[in-house]
C-alpha cells in the first residue's frame, strides 16, 4: 500500500497509539513517526522499541509539520490538548482521537477550535488490551477489529476517506456513526463490563475472606475480572465523560439484578433457569470477536 501520511504526530504514546505506529509502520502507510508526550523516558522507550523516530516534548513542534495528529491521551486531557494544538497545527491536516467516549471528545474540540476544522474527525478502535504503555502495544491489535470513526457535520469526505483508509490499512473494519449512538453503544458494551469488573474485585477484596477468595479464583473468576487490570485513570474519565449514557445502563442491569436475585432468595427454579437460558441464548446466538 502507498505511503498516506508523510507525518504522523502522536500525542500520548501508549498502547494504542504505539500499536498503531507499529503497525503503520509495518503496512508502510506512513514515512515518519513522532511521538509526544511530558516523560522523556517514556518517549525514548518508544524510540528504543521502534514506535517512534522522533519525539518531542513541546506540543507545538511536534504537530507543526505532521499531516496526521492522533490524540491518545486519556479523554479528560483532550480539551487541554486541542487547544494547546489549535494555533500551530497545519490547515490541512487530519485531527483524530482514540477516546472510548465521543460526545464529551467534540464538545471539547468546539471549546477549543469554535469552528471545527475540516481535518477533525473522531475515532474510536474497538481494541486493547487489560495492559498499558508503549511496550504491550503490538502492530497486530487492529486486524480483524473494528474502528468507529464519528465525522462531525464540518468534517470533510477527503478527511474521513483518508482516516478509514489508514485503519483499513492496518486490518480494521471501518464504521461511521454519530457521536452520541456510539456513547450509547460503547456503554453496554465496553464500558459497563469495565465498570462491573472493577465493582466486583473492589467488593470482594473488602471482604474479610479477600485473601482466600483470591487464592481459589478459578478460570471465570479470572476471564471476568481480567479487565479490572486497565488504567484507572483511563476509566475514571471514560466513567466521567460518558456518565449520562453508563447510567442508563447501569440502572437496566441492576433491575435485573434485583430480578435474579429475587428469583434466588425465593429459590425460584423456574425463573433463576428462564434468566440464565435467555442470556445463554443471546451470547450464543450473537457473535462476539
């Protein structure tokens, strides 16, 4: 595939930015990589690992020339972000983000920009891992997964055709969908998972048996709580920033929580089996990647 981007700025080097450096690099969808960031150290981990060429630690330098910025900074600091870029970024260049919430990711940008520019198109990959930090990003991640892009009503066609066909580059399906569906969707799917991982390891660790419990943790216990690894800092603003939507969904299921548990209390066969056939049924019939 031919070279996209002559420059591509990324701004908070980490899993999922590092991956994407990785594997643009690989695809050779880009001719030079410079990363930004505050921790020197950090930064020349990146270059030692190959993510990076170049770093810099003054956001202005490092996105001056890039014709691509990706923002990979937890979504509580890109407000920060846009506005320290929004003077030296070039006109024509792409603006995107990873943010696993949009809505709070444009409202930050019309703060900073007023008008948004044409190159500012929000991006979401369906990807990651429990780990963190430029050393677990790895450049197979996105094959096979899906990135949900959400253009905004200035973002412009050559913009969005030129960001999907980098994530189509480096093996991802690409989606487009309004900013407010996508915070809506990603809450039951991504963030209350996250959101009940945490709760339960946080409950049973209170527990006056915690060291035990944890002792004779089988494989469920395991697979379920693998994600109350993640960044707490990641998900303290994701839970902040895409608050309406998580709480929504957070009082469907304890309806049915209260519901199950009822239905255990009262020793009710019947409706403890109807439940756990319903959800056997759903996870079977629907396929998750």
């Amino acid at each position: 595939m031919a070279v996209l981007f002559q420059q591509i700025t990324i701004i908070g080097v980490g899993l999922i930015g590092g991956s994407l450096a990785r594997a643009a690099r690989a695809k050779g969808l880009c001719a030079e990589f410079v990363g930004c960031g505050r921790d020197k150290a950090h930064l020349q981990q990146a270059i030692d690992l190959g993510v990076i060429d170049r770093f810099e630690t003054d956001i202005s330098r490092a996105v001056e020339k890039a014709d691509l910025v990706v923002v990979g900074a937890p979504v509580g600091a890109m407000g920060a972000i846009f506005n320290q870029i929004k003077r030296c970024v070039r006109e024509d260049a792409i603006i995107t983000d990873v943010g696993s919430s949009k809505q709070s990711v444009v409202e930050d940008a019309v703060r900073a920009f007023g008008e948004l520019p044409e190159g500012f198109v929000p991006g979401h990959p369906i990807a990651g891992t429990e780990k963190s930090g430029v050393a677990a990003s790895f450049a197979e991640l996105f094959e096979n997964r899906c990135t949900i892009l959400t253009p905004t009503a200035s973002s412009s066609s050559w913009a969005i055709d030129k960001l999907s066909k980098l994530w189509k580059g480096v093996g991802a399906e690409v989606v487009c969908m309004d900013a407010a569906h996508h915070d809506e969707v990603l809450a039951a799917t991504s963030h209350i998972p996250h959101v009940l991982a945490f709760a339960l390891v946080d409950t049973l660790g209170r527990m006056q048996e915690s060291k035990e419990i944890f002792k004779y943790a089988a494989g469920g216990f395991r697979d379920f709580t693998r994600i109350a690894s993640s960044d707490p800092e990641m998900w303290r603003d994701i839970c902040l920033h895409n608050s309406d939507a998580i709480v929504h969904v957070l009082q469907l299921f304890r309806k049915e929580l209260d519901t199950l548990e009822e239905a255990i209390k009262e020793k009710d066969s019947d409706g403890i089996k109807t439940i756990l056939q319903r959800a056997k049924h759903l996870r079977d019939t629907n396929v998750l990647v």
